[in-house]
C-alpha cells in the first residue's frame, strides 16, 4: 500500500478529447490481438500464456507507448477462444517480478482452478508456472485477469477476454470484442504508481483519467450497412462503473454476464456496465454508406466522451435490409429451479468507507475520535487497512473463517444492503445468480455474476450453490475488495 501526496486528489476528473478526432485506429490495425487460441501451444496442448511487462499505445500514435504489464505483454491479452464444453488448457507462465495467479470470471469451473491466492491454489511465484485446465459448461463472454496484487497488477493491464462459443454457430456478420478501462497516467504516460493508497480505497477506488476502449484512444469500427455485429463489451476497469452507448443505433442485449437473456433493447441506448460486468449486443448497422456514429461513456459529470465510432463503408450494403429480430442465443446448463422455501437467507451489510459523516451516516465517518476503519473485526487485514466490512467483518476473503457454508444444491437467498456513501459492484465466484425485484416476486430475466448495488439500495441475489469448494464473494471495486470488502463461502 503506497500513500499518495494528500495534493492528489481522490478524483481524477476524465480529460477532454478531441471530439471529432481524425483518424481514430482502425480496429483491424490495432492493438487487439487477433492470435488465437490454438498459438504458442507447448507439446502437452497447453496454450502457454506470460503474463509479462509489455507496451501499449493507450494515448493514441502520436503519444508515446505506456509500460503496461499484460498476458503475452499485451493489454487486453489474447482474446482465448473455447467451444462450450471443450478443454481450455491454459499454462500461465510467471514473468514478473512478483507472484500472480489466474483467476476466470464468470467460469462455474472446478474450485482448484477458480485462481484465488491461498483459497484455491499457490500463488505462482516468480519463473514459475501453473496449468489451468477445464470445459466451459456455459457459453457467452468471459474474461480472465490477474487476483493477486489487483490494486496494481490490474490496474496495470493484467487480463484478457474468453470466449466460450456456442456448439452451434450464431449468425452474426463479424464478432468482436469491445473492452473497457480507465488508466490513470502521468504526463509521460507512464501509470500512475499509486496503487492501492488509502484516499483511493476509502472513496470510489482508482478512477482513472483515461480511457480507452480496446486500449486505443479512439477506436473506429469500420461496419457495413445492413452488417449484424456481435459486440462483446467487457468492463475491466478497477473501480470504474461504465454508461456505454452507441449513438443512432437500437442496441439489442442479447446476453448479460456471459449468460444468454431474453433479447431486448436498452432504454436509451445506455448500458450500465459495473466493473466485472459483460453485456453482448446483437447490433444491426441501420446508418447509411458513409455515417459515423460515436461510441460514447459518461464522463461522471453529465456529460459524454467520444472512445470510439462506428465508421460505416461509403460502398453498397452489405444487404439489402437488416437481419430479421434474432433468436434468444440457446440457454446455457443453469439450474432450472430456485426453491426460496428452502434457501438459506443471509444479510450481508455493506458498510464502511469514506463520506459517511459528510452525508450524515452513521456509519463510515473516518478519524472521528476512534470511529475509524479499525472498528471492524478482520481476517488477514491489517488494522489500518480495514475500510470496508462485508456483513461486519473487513477480510480478504483468503483466509479466516468462511462467511457462510452451505450444503450442495441448497439455494442461497443474499441480501446486500447498502449503507456507505459509494456504490459497489458484488461478484460472486463460481455461480450465477438471479437478481430478486424489489417488489419481493420473482427476478429479473436474465443472470448475473457481478450485481451493482447502489447507494441506499439493497439487492438481493438468489442462486443455487450446486458447485463445491470455496468461492469468494467480494466487491469488484477491487481497492474496497482488497480493505476488507471481501469474504468467502463453502459448498460442501
Ligand atoms: Cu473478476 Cu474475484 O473476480
Ligand atoms: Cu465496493
């Protein structure tokens, strides 16, 4: 944990680009690895993967590259390809300075190969190597990323995105992928090394002032009219929560954390995107020869910053209508049945955190008069790090005891109550759950794995704990998950 100067403020704000940007990189040209899966394979099948330092050219060509640290020295790191239920076989070969591990987001994989440090496995030290090995049971879009030292590592640039193909083919035109992250760099355009300090912890976590999609600046996506894309967005940022929007097009959600949902299009366009969260869009170009469209974020102060466009052919379409409204992508192997009658219910307040006295909270409120962080009781964090607490305990979700055990098949019923001053987005390992409505009936039409839980809101998530071993639940905000606002759970 490094301190930052108190002159650095908590708050980046996002700099201004350049709205209407020349020529933005063409997504063929760029960064995004277009090796897949099936290269650099040892003898044994294992897809061998380094994680080491690497460049990207996040600014732009004209700025110079950033130091970045990435799979294969690349960020996002090779986009891995898989058939629903065939082997993923993936060597991961340790080329930093210090320990990482692998961990699968959104995989209900076996426990050993979940890639959490002390819970599942060894870290990987230094030279040293770890083979990750199992079928995908669900397909849709997934990512991989480093949990060890997240408040660095990943701000650094350690992940990538896994695709888990249909058995069958979808009909889509192209299929692409669309990632999200904020970089927080210096004038030289080197990352910001404030990882992990305590003005980010105890706030929002590390916002970064740049960002980027696919690590360019400005990404042009060349489409034809009448094209169908599947975009493929990821949210990776540390901290950041994303509204994506493609302008003057209808986006059509056809799947939500990796899990297909009923096809439907977004009110306004706007996609809310926690980090860890995925949504693919079925998006038909319905613009003439020669549009542009910007892809846009908010910029958290009502506005909205240009990323990217769609930058359509001046040519003939490539048909002469769009597709015809897709079909729901096939369901994956989820469990058909929640037996709430039977679930075990559990609160889980979250608590703690900067703010809380300014906004008249009981809770929170930091320095007044021993009513700080050290409130909490903790597992393997140290006193002066323990800003947040998951149901009153601020841990690592490595070590200690578990948060809850439960019995395999049973349904778990999980009530995140919100009562700090931020927002934060709740990721369970190892399943998928439902989000319950509000009104106390039924749930929202699609699956989760990671569940925005807004200011003075709670959220309650229902899922059927069927895979065995020790799952972590923690905040994807990952300098809250790495001050306490974490925790794991047994199904035996
Ligand atoms: Cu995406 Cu515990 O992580
Ligand atoms: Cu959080």
């Amino acid at each position: 944990m490094t301190n930052v100067p108190s002159s650095l403020s908590h708050f980046f704000p996002v700099s201004r680009r350049r709205l209407l940007a020349g020529a933005g990189m063409a997504l063929t040209a760029m960064a995004l690895p277009a090796r897949s899966f099936g290269q650099d394979r040892a003898a044994d099948g294992y897809r061998v993967l380094h994680a080491r330092a690497g460049q990207a050219r996040l600014r732009g060509n004209d700025a110079g590259p950033t130091p970045i640290w990435g799979y294969d020295g690349m960020s996002p790191g090779p986009t891995l390809r898989v058939k629903q239920g065939d082997a993923l076989k993936v060597r991961l070969v340790n080329d930093l300075d210090q320990s990482t591990v692998v961990h699968w987001h959104g995989l209900r994989l076996p426990n050993a190969m979940d890639g959490v440090p002390f819970l599942t496995q060894r870290p990987i030290e230094p030279g040293q190597s770890f083979d990750y090995h199992f079928a995908p049971p669900d397909a849709g879009t997934f990512w991989y990323h480093t949990h060890f030292g997240s408040s660095e590592q990943l701000a650094r640039g350690l992940y990538g995105v896994l695709v888990v193909e249909e058995r069958e083919p979808v009909e889509v035109d192209r299929d692409l992928v669309l990632v999200l992250d904020d970089w927080r760099l210096l004038d030289d355009g080197t990352i910001q090394p404030s990882f992990g300090n305590f003005h980010d912890a105890m706030m929002a976590g590390r916002l970064g002032q740049y960002i980027t999609l696919n690590s360019a600046d400005t990404l042009d996506l060349a489409v034809k009219t009448n094209e169908r894309l599947r975009l493929r967005i990821v949210n990776t940022a540390n901290s950041r929560i994303f509204q994506f929007r493609i302008a003057q097009h209808a986006a059509r959600v056809m799947a939500v954390d990796g899990q297909p949902c009923p096809p439907n299009v977004a009110p306004n366009g706007v996609l809310r995107l926690g980090p860890g969260n995925r949504v693919d869009l079925f998006l038909d170009a319905t613009l003439k020869a020669g549009a542009r469209a910007p892809i846009t974020v908010d910029d958290l102060r009502g506005g909205e910053l240009e990323i990217g466009r769609l930058v359509y052919d001046a040519g003939a379409p490539l048909r002469e209508q769009p597709l015809a409204e897709p079909k729901p992508l096939p369901a994956n192997p989820l469990p058909a049945k929640l037996d709430m009658a039977g679930a075990l219910k559990l609160d889980v307040p979250l608590d703690g955190g900067g703010m809380g006295m300014m906004m008249g909270r009981g809770m929170g409120g930091m320095g007044m008069g021993g009513m700080g962080p050290r409130r909490f009781q903790g597992y393997g964090v140290p006193p002066q790090q323990r800003i947040w607490a998951l149901a009153g305990v601020a841990a690592t979700g490595h070590d200690g005891p578990p948060m809850f055990k439960v019995e395999r098949g049973r349904t778990v019923l999980l009530n995140f109550a919100n009562r700090t001053a931020f927002p934060h987005a709740m990721h369970v390992h190892g399943h998928h759950f439902r989000q319950l409505d509000p009104s106390g009936e039924g749930w929202r039409p699609y699956w989760l794995d990671t569940v925005i839980v807004d200011v003075d809101r709670a959220e309650r998530l229902a899922f059927v704990a069927d895979n065995p071993g020790k799952w972590m639940i923690h905040c994807h905000m990952i300098e809250h998950m790495e001050t306490g606002m974490a925790a794991w759970f047994q199904v035996t």
